[in-house]
C-alpha cells in the first residue's frame, strides 16, 4: 500500500494500480482504503490518457462505490466521487456527494469542493447558497481563495451588488500575482457605471500584464495570433489559440469603446485592430471597427468589416448578432453617425452615459456574462 502511495505522488499510477490490486487481496480488512486509492489512482490516469478515459473513469466510481459500501460514513469517498461527477458536469449526483461529504466533514470540507459546488448551485439557480459556499472557501484558504472570490464577484455582479463584487476584484488583484482578469472583470463594472478613467485604467493594466507574458514571442514587437500560437506550443498547452486568454482582446475591444465614448476615435480604432490582430475571428471587433470607418469617412472599410462580420456571425450561429450586422448593412452609415453625434454631445454636457452592453468576461463557463448587442450608444 505505501509503495502504491508512494508511486500514485510520483504520477507512476499503472504501478500503484498494481500495488493496490495486491494489497486488496491480502488485506480486506482495510479494502475501503485501497478501493478509495484505486479509485484516484484510475481517474487521475484517465485523465492523462484520453484513450482510457471512459474506461478509467467507470472503475474509479465502481471502486469509490465498493469504498462507500464498506463504510456508509467515508467522508472522502463522497468527496471524490462528487469531484468526477463535477467533471462529468453531472449535476445532481455531484451535489447529492459533495452534500453528503459535507454532513459528514462540515469543519472539514475542503475549499477545492467548497467551491466546486457553489458552482453546482450557481448553475441551478441557487445563488444564496453559491454564496454561502464561496464565502466558506474563501474564510477556509490563508489569504483568500482565489477562483472563489472571482466567482463570488460574478454572482454579486449578477445580483447588482457591484461594489462587493468590485471588492472581490480588488482583493484578488492585491493578492495575486497575475490577476489580469479581475483588472479586466473590474474594468467592465467601471464602464458600465460611466466611469471612464477607471476603466481605462484597469483595461491598460489587463493589456499589459498579458503583453508582458507574450511580447518574448514576438519578433516584431506586436502582439498578434501567430505570437500566441507561439507562445501556446512553448507552454504545451492544447488550448485554442483564440480561448487562451479571452480577456486579452475583450480587454482591447472594451478599452475601444471607452474610447468611442470619449469621442477618442483613433485610439477607439488602434484598439479594435489590435483585438482582431490578436484574433482574426472575433466578429463583434469588425462590427466596431466598422462603426468608427463610418465616423472617419471610410465607407467602403466599413462595409467590408460588417460583410466580415457577417459572415463569422454565420459560421458562429449567432443569429441575432448576424441580423443587426445585416441592418448595419442596409442603413450604411447613416443611423451610425446620428448616434455618434448625439453621443459626442451628451459627453460635452458631462452627463453620465448609460451603456451596459459591454463584453465580460466567458474563458470560465461559470462566470457571469452580460449580452453585447450592436445598437448600443458607443460605437
């Protein structure tokens, strides 16, 4: 048994299968043990094996379930085979075991499935609940947990709670050491109460933290999708070059806008070049770039980036971003440069302008989002 534990640390799980197949048959005694072991030991190699998964997967919740049988009370058991549910985006069943592990452990219950299930509730529409579970992980991890207090801001978000959830940003970015996304996530709650400079601010500090981590894999300075591509293969990840880090070219996009509402029309167009140069498929920076090639008198540029538009609109099924781009289209520019107008007048009377359909944040389905439509104020 300790030489399985020894090799399931070492990430040798074949070897630790083996150990604790031997130790079950010669010690039943303590087999609730050894299912429990076996069972993480087979999961964690499906999870390196995609081949195996499927297969993996099953013995591990057959032998957690032997584990359970043999003690009712296995706190732990629960615990993990919540886990794999959560995985499995089981719902019911990965509630039904972390509520079980909880009743049994409630002083115990670790952070990792705290938070884990203030998901689950988030997901069903529990959200005093989702809650009261971030907000025990956070108290449970020194210094706060971090993807707890990020979720917690995205309810409190939801909720219309905005200064705790600025609160929760604020603290992340105190405390971590890359904390681009609560920048960017804070940055959207500022423009969206019109205060613009703090906006702004935390855009260029998003920006800048991702350039940072990307700017040695660029040859020429600028960040673009090949520099990622680049920067995806060093790292080894399997991600989706234009999912690495959303934010990034949210946070230009976001940034743009600001922008285009403080009648900054250069800088607002800078800023959709660089989000589309970082992903050629992001179709809503077409569609704004679009918008400020009207206010800078390039028609024929404007059509071309909302027939653009339109046609990843398509390839996306997103069939209400796709009809306003297509009324875009019909009206050219004429509707585009009446708001403009009358935008560019209500922020010389310094009244504060109401726009809440920026872009937040999605790199986690559970985070919060708010719809991003066209015919908005700010182009």
């Amino acid at each position: 048994y300790y030489r399985a534990a020894y090799n399931r640390y070492s990430l040798q799980h074949e070897e630790s299968l083996a150990d604790l197949e031997q130790a079950i048959n010669l010690d039943s005694e303590s087999a609730k043990t050894y299912y429990y072991e076996r069972g993480l030991n087979s999961y964690q190699l499906g999870r390196t094996d995609k081949a195996l998964s499927n297969d993996l997967t099953n013995k591990a919740l057959q032998d957690l379930q032997r584990a359970i049988e043999l003690d009712s009370e296995y706190a732990e058991a629960y615990c993990e085979r919540g886990r794999i549910y959560y995985d499995l985006k089981e719902t019911n069943k990965a509630l039904e075991n972390f509520n079980a592990c909880d009743e049994l452990e409630a002083d115990a219950f670790p952070a990792g499935y705290l938070w884990r299930r203030g998901v689950l509730y988030g997901k069903i529409g529990e959200t005093e609940k989702e809650l009261a579970d971030y907000t025990r992980a956070i108290k449970l991890e020194p210094g706060g947990y971090s993807l707890a207090l990020a979720n917690r801001a995205n309810s409190y978000r939801k909720l219309g709670e905005n200064k705790k959830a600025i609160a929760d940003y604020t603290r992340i970015i105190e405390t971590t050491q890359n904390p681009s996304d609560s920048y960017y996530d804070r940055g959207v709650i500022y423009q969206e109460q019109g205060e613009n400079d703090r906006a702004i601010a935390d855009f260029d500090q998003a920006i800048e933290i991702q350039t940072e981590f990307f700017q040695p894999y660029s040859e020429s300075g600028q960040i673009d999708r090949t520099t990622i591509e680049k920067a995806i293969e060093d790292i080894g990840s399997k991600t989706d070059p234009s999912k690495f880090n959303p934010h990034f070219y949210q946070a230009y996009l976001n940034r743009g806008i600001v922008y285009s509402k403080l009648g900054d029309t250069q800088q607002a167009l800078a800023d959709y070049e660089q989000a589309i140069a970082i992903n050629p498929e992001y179709a809503e920076a077409y569609v704004k770039r679009g918008k400020i090639n009207c206010v800078l008198d390039n028609i024929d540029r404007s059509q071309q980036d909302w027939e653009q538009a339109l046609s990843l609109f398509e390839q996306q099924e997103n069939t209400e971003m796709y009809r306003e781009t297509e009324q875009l289209l019909n009206d050219s520019c004429s509707k585009v440069l009446e708001k403009y107008t009358a935008n560019v007048i209500q922020n010389s009377s310094n009244e504060p302008i109401a726009d809440n359909q920026t872009e937040t944040s999605n790199n986690n389905i559970f985070k919060a989002e708010s719809s991003m439509g066209i015919d908005d104020i700010a182009i």
